[in-house]
C-alpha cells in the first residue's frame, strides 16, 4: 500500500491519527505527518482513516480503470508522450486513461525510480522516520503506459514530432505533455560542490546522501554543525529537522528574514522569531563567501560578515531551476520562469502563437490567472501539479469546444518547527499585510495580503481551518483590510508594508511568482 496525503487540503481535525495512529500523528497544534507505506498490519486502519477524512485529503493506491467509454483524440492520433514522471506526469498518464484514452502512452524522466512524493524528503526521510525510498506515490495498476526512466530529454523537434534522448534515440509523439518540473540550483563553485559533505535536496538520491551523514552510526562520525545556506521553505525545512535530531545548525540567508521570497518581511521576521527559539544560529542578510575543505571534505565556511564557521555538513538550499535547458532550441517560449502555456495547458511558441499539441503542466508550466489579471503565474506547488495535470490530460483528448481553463488557487503548506504554515493566493504579490486573527505571540495567526486595496493572499500559521474562507475573499476580490467580524480577530488590524523583496531574491525563494502578461518573456529579473 502506497499512501500520500494532500496536506493543502489537510485541516488537522485528526481523525486519521485517531484511526490509525501508527500510520498517522499529528505534530505541533495541527501538523500532520504519517507513513507513505504502512505495514499490512495497519492497512485496514489507513482504509478507514481515509475513508473518514472529512476533506478526503488521503489518496492509497488507485484502483484499477473501470469501464470509461474509449476515446479518440483528433486526426487519430493514437501516440502521447510525456517528459517527466514525477507527480504531474503521473497524475496526466492517469487521467489519461481516466478520461478513455487507449493508445500508446509513454513516460520519460531522468531519475531511475517511479514516480515518488518529494515534500517528505526534507522532514520524515531526512530525519530517519521514514526511508527516503519508501515515498512512492500510489498508482494505478493498469496504466498500461511505457516507461523510460534514467534517461534524459536534450531536444524536441516540433518538425519531425520527436523527443530526442541522451541515449542517442528518439521518441515520436502526436500529443507532447512537459512536465520536467525543478531541479535544485548547485553551488556555485564546481570545486567547492565537490567536496564530501555539501549537499542539496531535490531528489531521492539527495535525501539517501544528505540523512547518511545526518543521522548517527555507520561509517560517519555525527557531524558537529551543519550549515544551511538559504532559509526559504527547504532550507528551513532542513534545519528544523536538524534541530529535531540535535544537531547543531546556522542558517545562513541573503534576504532580511527567512522565508521572505515567499511571505515578505513581516511574516518572515516571525519565521525568524521561531528558528531562534529553536536553537538556531540564524544569520540573516549574510551570504557564504567560501568553503574550505582539507583536500576531500569540507571543514570550514567563510561568511561576508566576517566570521568563520567549523562545518561538518552543507546544505545548499538556494531554490530551483526549471528544467527548460532541452527546449532551447524547440521554438518554444522558454526562460527562467518555465514554459509558457495558455490557459488550457497548450504551449506557446517564440512568436507567442499557441501550440496545438504541446502542453504542459506543474513546477515547469507559466500560465495566465484571471485573479491576478491575467498575469502568468509560476508555481512550484503539490496541488498545483495535480490540478493543471489532469485539466492538460483532458484538453489533450477534447475537441476544442469541450476544453478546460485551469483556475487553480496558490496554495502551499510547510511543516518546520512544529508549526503548520499554510498559504493561500499569492502573498508576494502585496504592497500591504495585516494580522486579521489569532496571535503572533502565541504563534498561531492569520496574516492576509492586500495589493491596491483587495485581498491576494492569507498566510496561517496554526489556523489553517481558516483559509478556505480567505481563499473565497480572494476569488472575490474583496476589499483590504478586511472589515468584517471575526473570531479571535485583534482589536485593531493595522495594515504595514509586506516587504516583499527584489524579483532577484524572488526568482530564487518563492514557489509562486506574478511574472507579466508576455509569454515570450525570457529574463527572470
């Protein structure tokens, strides 16, 4: 049994904890962690404890395809492609198949394994809970799909329909769906990267590598101090998993706060507030200048303020590059922020023309959001690659007239510290915040984001039962600062600057971005 748990639509009611407590626990006031392949002795609990959420927030493994009516796509085309076998590409080939489609389907993506979830990598696998090779994702049985897995997409021939691959061969294709996602940016320095003892966290293999080192026994001593380089979700992920295994760690972050790519200043200096309490040596508005290593491991970090840090273990956490480099010369409409596609997942051109056959879908995908005037959106979201997954998956088998817009809200959650942080709509797309609930000295609060007068996005730390109600303010565009009564709502709501930072610091901490309305835009700042 495979279980992954939905954790934007999670609200921490607990039901599942209570069903199957060896299974599922909650962290904190409503954070909530659990097994992805629990042991056939509690399967018949995780069943229940599924079946009772009241948001439906847990997924086990998919049942076979039932009887769906066969579909044919237009000019009987029978063969689809997909680049990238994480979640969106696995979730499209689902509902693929979902929707009827019976030909040829092919899954590529470079990393050996089938399709796993990453978010635990950096909380339960990294701290020994769980295997960093036990979070596959539940799948269906009967996929009937062909899968090219450890070997890489380097071209795309529009011409001839054909994905190129490093192995020297080719597949052809009648529909193309991209879906090659992130990868995490290295360190800069090839030579320093090299050194036994710098990491980053992306991948399963980067989890296997980052918890050998971190956790105690084997054939490595416990590292002394790990620095991690870069606060926003996965590097402060990272360190607080650190602090739960009693590791000494500093923080080292180049924007005023942590998180501040993400949630701006204000929400950033309580993410700061909180790391300190934890134990953290957290060193803001300071970057990481050198690394010395003694021949093979590293040894010790040389910050711009000055001072020098003994280190055992490095964890470069300086966000994501989107895997684009292999479209370069597609004539599509690539950059640093993804690949531009319409509202319906199609792909544009570099003249802004849009594709009929190329689509494209999660981490990697740009698109237009009617509620943020139509601005394209990049995302680096887990609900985000579902959904735009299985309305690409559709549209590439409709006719036209029977197509799907994909209006997904923003929305994203991290668990550090023991505290829940969830968000939705875009914060960072604000001039104005306000805690309009609950208490920030009590760590538990709703902060809400206002751009020009209208509400764009809310932050809860500890409140997430709240944020489908600021989520409906949102989709209305209802006026900032909220005026209506609320429990545990402060007596006064007084508005400040959000603090946003530069669109540099944004390029690389923020997992949803506002990026204008040109899909030929090539330049991330």
């Amino acid at each position: 049994m495979h279980v992954v748990v939905d954790l934007t639509k999670c609200q921490g009611y607990a039901q599942c904890a209570f069903l199957a407590p060896s299974a599922f626990q909650i962290q904190g006031d409503e954070a909530l962690v659990y097994d992805p392949e629990p042991g056939e002795e509690q399967q018949e609990r995780v069943r229940r404890a599924a079946a009772a959420c009241p948001v439906q927030a847990i997924q086990i493994d998919r049942l076979a395809t039932q009887d769906m009516p066969p579909v044919r796509i237009r000019d009987g085309a029978s063969r689809i492609v997909v680049v990238g076998a994480s979640l969106a590409g696995l979730r499209a080939a689902e509902a693929l198949r979902e929707e009827g489609y019976t030909g040829a389907l092919t899954l590529i993506d470079d990393e050996p394994y089938g399709p796993y979830d990453r978010p635990p990598l950096s909380k339960q696998a990294l701290s020994g809970r769980i295997r960093p090779d036990g979070t596959g994702l539940p799948r269906r049985p009967d996929l009937d799909a062909q899968w090219r897995l450890g070997v890489r997409a380097t071209g795309l021939d529009l011409a001839l329909r054909r994905v190129q691959l490093g192995d020297g061969t080719s597949v052809p294709f009648d529909r193309l769906l991209i879906a090659t996602g992130v990868r995490a940016r290295p360190w800069p320095d090839p030579v320093e990267a090299a050194l036994d003892g710098m990491f980053v966290l992306r991948t399963r293999d980067d989890a296997v590598r980052l918890q050998h080192h971190l956790t105690p026994g084997g054939d490595l001593p416990r590292p002394g101090r790990v620095l991690v380089v870069g606060a926003g979700f996965t590097g402060s992920e990272v360190a607080s998993t650190c602090r739960q295994l009693g590791l000494d760690v500093t923080v080292a972050e180049a924007a005023g706060t942590p998180l501040a790519g993400a949630l701006g200043g204000l929400v950033g200096g309580i993410a700061a507030d909180i790391q300190r309490e934890h134990g953290v040596d957290l060193r803001c508005g300071v970057t990481v200048e050198r690394i010395d290593g003694d021949g093979t491991r590293v040894r010790r970090a040389h910050l711009s303020d000055g001072t020098a840090l003994d280190v055992d273990v490095v964890v470069a956490a300086l966000g994501g590059i989107r895997n684009v480099e292999w479209l370069a010369s597609s004539g599509l409409a690539v950059g640093p922020w993804g690949v531009a596609c319409d509202a319906g997942c199609r792909a544009f051109d570099v003249n802004g023309v849009v594709t009929d056959d190329i689509f494209v879908a999660g981490d990697v995908a740009r698109s237009p959001n009617a509620m943020f005037g139509y601005q394209f959106l990049a995302l680096e979201h887990w609900a985000n690659a579902v959904s735009q997954a299985e309305v690409a998956a559709h549209n590439m088998v409709s006719d036209e007239s029977e197509r799907w817009p994909h209006l997904h809200m923003p929305q994203f959650w991290s668990l550090q510290f023991g505290t829940n942080i969830k968000s939705v709509g875009v914060p960072t797309f604000a001039d104005e915040v306000a805690v309009t609930q609950g208490s920030v000295a009590e760590r538990r609060f709703t902060a809400v984001y206002g751009y020009k007068g209208r509400i764009t996005g809310a932050v809860t730390f500890n409140q997430a039962k709240w944020l489908p109600f600021y989520r409906h303010l949102i989709e209305q565009a209802a006026p900032f600062p909220p005026a209506f009564p609320a429990v545990d709502r402060p007596d006064d709501i007084l508005p400040v600057p959000a603090d946003v930072p530069s669109r540099t610091l944004l390029a690389r901490d923020a997992t949803v971005v506002v990026t204008g309305h040109r899909p030929t835009t090539v330049r991330s700042a």
